[in-house]
C-alpha cells in the first residue's frame, strides 16, 4: 500500500484478503453450495497449487472454515464463515455491474429462489435511503476525523 489513504482505507484492506480474481471465484463457488477442493478445481480449472493458497489466505483472513470430514485419508471442507457470507451482496453487485458494462446473451443470471425473478441489486445508504452514487461522498481519516479528499463530481 503505497499512497496515503491506503494504509486506513476499508477498500484498500479488504482487497488485500479477497482481491484477486481467483479468491472472489472461489467465494462464488462456496455461495453456489461447493465446500470441497475438487469441486473447487474442477468448477475453476485452477491449479492445485494456486487453489491450496487461495483457500488458505481465505481461511487465515476469516472468509471460509476448514472443517475435517474424513479422516481417512483425511480431507477437509471449506464453508462460509459469517464474514464470508457478509460478502455476498457485493459480489452480487459486480456481477451486476458486469452484466451491465461487460454484457453478453451467455452471462449467468442471478435469480431470488423463491420468485424466480433476477435479482436486481442496488446499493443504498442505510442513513439517508438514497441510492449509492447518487449524492457526493467525502473520503474521512478514521483517527483524526480530517476530510482526506476534495468531494467527487457526480457524472
């Protein structure tokens, strides 16, 4: 983390756990119900070497649990913590986003189960209701309560 709001910015630390591509696929895969290594593989056509590490980062950043459920030979599962499951209505944005800004007639949807209608996310603040991107925002240092940058120019 090289510039100056790195170091306190949630953005910058969150990807620094899940900001690759391969780590966000696996969450994925972990929300469509794959908890083993094979499934992993086999979904992503990752390389042994590179998924081992990815899971490990996940389980060592709080994101999955490594749970044993065999013991001979012994093998190991990988589920949704609580900070993991937190995580899955921004992937469900950038898969949105992507929908929209990346677009083609093969994209997965994303459907609610229960109605079967796509999900058609948004974000909104919790305080003022309104729909995130549609007011300025201003960038405050957590410790000092210093404005860090000047306001955005909404498009």
């Amino acid at each position: 983390m090289k510039d100056a709001l790195a170091a306190h910015c949630p953005i910058a630390r969150s990807l620094n756990c899940v900001g690759d591509a391969w780590s966000i696929l696996i969450l994925r895969d972990a929300f469509l119900g794959l908890t083993r290594f094979d499934q992993f593989r086999k979904s992503l056509g990752i390389a042994p070497t590179m998924l081992t590490s990815r899971l490990a980062t996940l389980t060592q950043e709080g994101l999955l649990e490594k749970r044993r459920y065999m013991e001979r030979p012994p093998r190991d599962e990988y589920v949704l913590t609580p900070a993991g499951q937190d995580i899955l209505p921004v992937l469900i944005m950038l898969g949105a986003w992507g929908r929209k800004h990346r677009s083609g007639a093969d994209l997965t949807r994303y459907i609610d189960a229960e109605t079967g209608k796509d999900l058609v996310p948004i974000a909104v603040d919790l305080e003022t209701g309104a729909k995130i991107g549609t007011r300025p925002i201003r960038a405050i240092d957590g410790q000092s309560g210093a404005e860090l940058t000047p306001p955005p120019k909404l498009l």
